[in-house]
C-alpha cells in the first residue's frame, strides 16, 4: 500500500507540475488526458487531470481507470483523487483538503479523507482516512523523509478469511479470524526493516489438511516488535490466548478455562526454514510455567538442536493432564493419577530427557491399571554431564509394584561419570521384611542405551503375609533371596541370582527370572523353578485338596507368561527317589486327583472303596508340557492306553490312571478350580 500510492502520486506529479507550469502562464482552468504512464513497475491507464490555477491554492481532480501493480499482482480499478485545496507547484504536490476514491479485491475507498504532500526532494506525508480492507474498516499514514519511510495502519474488523480466500500466498489453513488493533512498517527505500504490532484478534479458526493443527473461535492479545539486522529477523513477542480452543497434535487446549501466555524471542534467518527460540515462556498458571531455548526446522517439523526446558513450576495433576500424557499414550506412563509439583531444569534430546535437574516436592504418581505407584516423592533427582559430580537425595512415603507394597525409604545418589550411583546401600521395607539395595547404578540416564543395575538381597519375608497380599492361599514359611545382578533396559528385568522360598516344609527355588515390557499392557515373564522336599501334607492342606502325606519334589522348566497367563512350560511334580516318608492319601484327594487327570467325579463313590478314609500308595507324579494351549500330560509309569497318577501300595490298594494324555489348558485349569477349595481372603 505504501509503495502503491507513493509511487503513483510521484508518476503523475510530474505530469502535474508540467501542466501547471502552462495553465499558471495562461490562468486558465486546465484538463489533460493521457493514455498511459508507466513506472516503477506500476502501469497507470486512461488518466484525466483536472485543475483550476486562478488561485495560489488550487482544487485539482485526478482519475485513474486502472493501475497495474507489479509483476501483475493485481489491479486497481477507478483511482479518484479529488483535492479541494490544495498545491501544484514545481516544488510541492499537495493537497490539504481532498478524498480518495478506488476499488481493488481487498481494498474500496468511497471518498476517504485523504491529505498528503510531496517535496521536491522526494519528502512525503501522506493520510488516508477511513476506507474498507478485507471487509473491515483502516486507515493509514505514510512518512518518506530523505529515503527514509514510516508507515502505519489502523485496522478493526479486518477478515482473515477474506485474506486467506484473495491471496494465493496467504496461508489455506486459515478459515476465520477478525483483527482489530495497530501495525507499523519502516524501512529505508525499497527495504523493509522493522514491523510492530499490537492487535486483538477474534474468532480465529485454523485447520491444516491432516487435521493435526486446529484452533477454533480463537481469541489472542498479539504484541510483536521484528526487527532486521542483517539477513536475520529477530521478534519480540508478547501474546495471552483468552478464549477458544486449539489441537497442536498430541496436546489439546482450552483458553476458555484460563488464560494462556507466550512470550519470549524469536532468530529467523531470511531464506532457511529455522527459526530459533530464545528464551520463549509459556505459562499457563494453573498448570506450569516454562522457558524454552532451541532451534527449529519447520521444513523438517524437528528440533535440530537440544531443547533447554527451565521449569519455575508444574503443578500436577493438570500440568500431566493436558501437556505429558498426550505424549505418552503408548508408553507404561500412559495412565496415572498425580499430585504435587516439581521444578528444575531439562534438556530433551531426540525426543528423550538427556539432561535433568529436578526438584519434588509431595509428588505422587499412581498407576490406574495397578502396576506401581510411587507416592509423595521429595527431594532432588537429576543426570547428565551438565550437572556431574552433583549429589541428589530423594524419598518416598510409599511405593507399590502391582499388589507388593514398598515401605517409606530415602535414597542418595551422585551423578558421576555419565552414570547415576547410589552412595548408600538402603533397606526397602517389605512387609514383615524389606529388600536389600547393596548398589544402584544408572548407565548412560537419558539416552537409548540406558540401563540401571542393580544388586539387591531380600530379608526373609513370611509367605502368610506375602499370599495375603498377592490373594492367594495363604502358606506358610518364608521368601528370601539374593540377586546380585538385576538389569533393566527398555522396560525389560533380566535377575541373576535366585529367589529361595523356604515354605510346605521344603524349599522352591526360582532362577533364570527375565520379565519383558514389565510396565506395558502385556507383559511378560519367564523363570525356571525347582521344588524341593515339600510336605504334601501341609502343601495338600493349605488348598482344601484332600491329606495327602508324603513328600514332593517338581520342576517347571521353561516356564514363560504373557499379561500373567502361563502360555508355555515343562512342568513335572512327584515322588521323590528313596523318599522313607508315610504314603497316605485320603478318599477327597483321591477323588480330586482323579477329576485333574480325567474330569470325572466321585469315582469312589460307585465301588465299596468307599468305606475306606485313605489308601496306601507307592508313588505318585503327574507332568505337563504346555503349549499352543494344549497341556500333553504323563503320569510316574505307563498303564497300557494310560499313565498313573497314582501307584497304589497295600490292601486295599488303588491306583488313578489317566487316559486322556492332551487336554485344553482352559479345561484343566477348570478342573483344578474345582478342587482347590480356599477360604476367602479378605484383604484390608
């Protein structure tokens, strides 16, 4: 605009003062017509003017039937300046009395009031009163001094979607918006140098093709400073969005709650796709505030340097709600209650937080799907090698991983050589025992490869509060262990050592313990566990089974769960060799051995067997090997089209034999839920 009407009051100034010099001679009222004049780029048709010389300051018309601006941009139609007083002169055009008229897409001036005046030497001052802009209402003023030029316009109501239907450059994810409020251009010549602003913008709607940016009734308070300094622009921006709604895939936005600010600086240089962020604030008061530093190329859609993240505050569960879960719904963080507040400093790298520097403060995060919880979190926790050699310490009221509960315990580490270390071996309350952390160390924090290691002991736990906890059975005797090397990586447990269960009068030893994706929706776990010397009369006992006396010994190789379902193993549980013990096994036991191994009940009951309470036997045994869903059974001996169960020993004497040696694991699983009879328990 402003190069428009200066460069067209400069072309038909010199024909002005031409024709004033012949009509000032004559004193005569003068009208010229002139076909076409062209310049700077600007081709101006069919031109009459109009004026009257009888006196010092003058009344002149100039129409204009078109003006071609440059490179074909566009065409103003019907261009009338009527000045009612005002100077022609060799020196000055100008007028300080007039109105323009003209028609364009964007632009349409019915008689706005309109003063200017130009120098011989090239000095302007120019006013355009109230004239229609993209259906809303503007003004403009224009300043040319010694090359030189200042320029502003006032608009209110300006339409976005008018802009965005008229300029093929505009950007086409913009659908609604109307701008009232102040902007200010200047530069020197043809250059631009420095733009400011102050706007208000209304009913601003966007939406990009995938759908992955919108914003709909919109409303912002927008300050801007730009500024050119060499071939870079630097921006000072100030805005607070009060109103509306925004998707800025994956976080959703409601300014309609409250008031959301962006403030800070912005480094483009002119012809790349990077713009940098200098110390950009985003505060939303019921949720954080944050200051950002980093360089982004929005050709790419990626930061290409590390992103300086200072936290004055997040306030949970809100800051979590709207701005951390969006990112993390396929992640084990995909679904917690939270409370407290942190603070600090973080550097992201490549979408991970290579850096940390953080202060808790009664953080709590619970995990809705009941996997872990880690609740009033306080103190400090951080890595990297910005901050190495700093000691952090930090505690918890409580933890849970699933239904195990964790005791108040404080930990202390140091960041040391790219990796967190624990300074003090620390005791973990576990029931009526705790766990045992002799060394913690996080390797390369932040980054892909990183792993923790950990070796850790167990204090004797007892099973009856253990089962109680985990609503099993409860048994009797004792958990302990020591594992000297537990690894995890990528939400992967890999335990060296064992676990020693001493309970039932024997001991189960588990060992090759590796659990997959721990935290997801399914994971998985893998052990093989050996049975030892177990008293069947107390193990028999414990599941409403039926007395069985005798000892036990099993194995349950290659055993392998998904979302805690066994889906495969080798298992076998029997007799062991030159066991001495008494072998006695009751009418009950009987009945339900005999409906895991066939399915059929009260087989006693049929026969005169049924008046003895227990029977004698030699051994017993039963295997499985589960897979596909299928459990392939075996027994201690062969029987013809069979396999025992039970090897019966003495009068009368009785043996079980199965004759099915493939079952559907569901069955047989419904088969034991059958038998095994428990009393409720009732956890408080």
């Amino acid at each position: 605009m402003r190069r428009v009407l200066a460069n067209i009051l400069f072309i038909f100034s010199l024909y002005l003062c031409s024709a004033y010099s012949l009509a000032n001679s004559l004193q005569l009222q003068t009208s010229i017509k002139i076909e076409d004049i062209e310049g700077y780029g600007i081709k101006l048709q069919n031109i009459v003017l109009h004026f009257d010389s009888l006196f010092k300051k003058s009344s002149y018309l100039v129409k204009i039937e078109t003006a071609m601006l440059p490179d074909k941009k566009g065409i103003i139609k019907d261009i009338v300046i009527r000045c009612h007083r005002g100077i022609v002169s060799q020196q000055e055009l100008s007028c300080e009395d007039g109105d323009l008229s003209l028609q364009e897409t964007l632009v349409n001036a019915m008689q706005s009031k309109l003063i200017f005046s130009r120098k011989e030497n090239g000095n302007l001052n120019l006013s355009v009163g109230q004239f229609k802009l993209a259906n809303g209402l503007a003004s403009f003023n224009l300043q040319i001094n010694k090359g030189r030029w200042d320029a502003k316009i006032y608009v209110n109501g300006f339409s976005l979607a008018t802009l965005s239907k008229t300029l093929p450059s505009f950007p086409k994810l913009v659908t609604s918006g109307m701008i009232v409020g102040d902007l200010n251009l200047s530069g020197v010549n043809d250059s631009l140098d420095h733009i400011q602003g102050d706007l208000l913008i209304n009913k601003f709607g966007f939406s990009n093709n995938e759908s992955t940016l919108v914003g709909e009734d919109v409303a912002t308070k927008l300050i801007f400073s730009s500024s050119r300094h060499d071939n870079r622009w630097r921006t000072q921006l100030d805005s607070t969005t009060h109103g509306g709604e925004l998707y800025l895939d994956p976080i959703f936005i409601d300014a309609n709650e409250s008031a959301k600010d962006l403030y800070g600086e912005f480094d483009w240089q002119i012809g790349s796709n990077q713009v940098k962020l200098i110390d950009l604030q985003i505060e939303d008061p019921h949720s954080m505030h944050v200051i950002l530093s980093t360089e982004i190329d929005f050709s790419r859609k990626i930061a290409v340097a590390p992103m300086q993240v200072k936290v004055s505050y997040a306030l949970f569960p809100n800051v979590y709600y709207h701005y951390i879960q969006p990112f993390l719904f396929d992640t084990n963080a995909a679904d917690l209650a939270t409370k407290g507040s942190l603070s600090g400093e973080v550097v992201v790298n490549d979408l991970r937080i290579s850096q940390a520097d953080l202060e808790l403060n009664h953080l709590s995060l619970v995990d809705n799907q009941n996997r872990f919880s880690l609740v009033n979190l306080n103190g400090s926790v951080g890595w990297g090698s910005q901050y190495a050699n700093k000691n952090y310490s930090f505690g918890f009221g409580m933890a849970d991983l699933y239904k195990i509960r964790l005791g108040k315990s404080k930990l202390d580490f140091i960041n040391q050589d790219d990796a967190l270390m624990l300074t003090n071996r620390v005791s973990v309350p576990l029931l009526d025992g705790s766990i045992n952390i002799e060394s913690f160390q996080v390797h390369q924090p932040g980054k892909a490869d990183q792993k923790a290691i950990i070796d850790i002991s167990l204090t004797p736990v007892s099973m009856p509060k253990l089962s109680t906890s985990l609503g099993w059975p409860e048994m009797n005797g004792n958990l302990a262990g020591y594992a000297p090397n537990v690894i995890y990586k990528k939400g992967d447990i890999e335990i060296g050592g064992a676990l020693l269960v001493r309970g039932f009068g024997g001991t189960t030893t588990i060992h090759n313990l590796y659990a997959e994706d721990i935290f997801s929706i399914t994971p998985k776990l893998s052990a093989d566990v050996k049975l030892t010397n177990l008293d069947l009369k107390s193990l028999t006992e414990t599941f409403s089974f039926g007395e069985i006396t005798g000892r036990l010994n099993g194995r349950i190789d290659d055993m392998q769960f998904v979302s805690w379902a066994p889906v495969q193993f080798d298992a076998w549980f029997g007799t062991p060799e030159n066991d001495k013990s008494r072998h006695r096994i009751s009418q009950t036991a009987v009945d339900n051995l005999t409906q895991v191994g066939n399915g059929a009940p009260n087989v006693l009951s049929k026969s005169f067997l049924k008046f003895f309470d227990s029977f004698g036997y030699d051994k017993l045994g039963l295997g499985c090997t589960l897979k596909n869903n299928t459990c392939k059974m075996r027994g201690v001996d062969g029987s013809g089209n069979g396999f025992y169960i039970v090897k019966g020993k003495g009068i009368p004497r009785i043996d079980i034999v199965g004759f099915t040696d493939e079952v559907s694991w569901p069955v047989l699983t419904a088969r034991l839920k059958r038998v095994i009879k428990t009393q409720e328990v009732i956890i408080n």
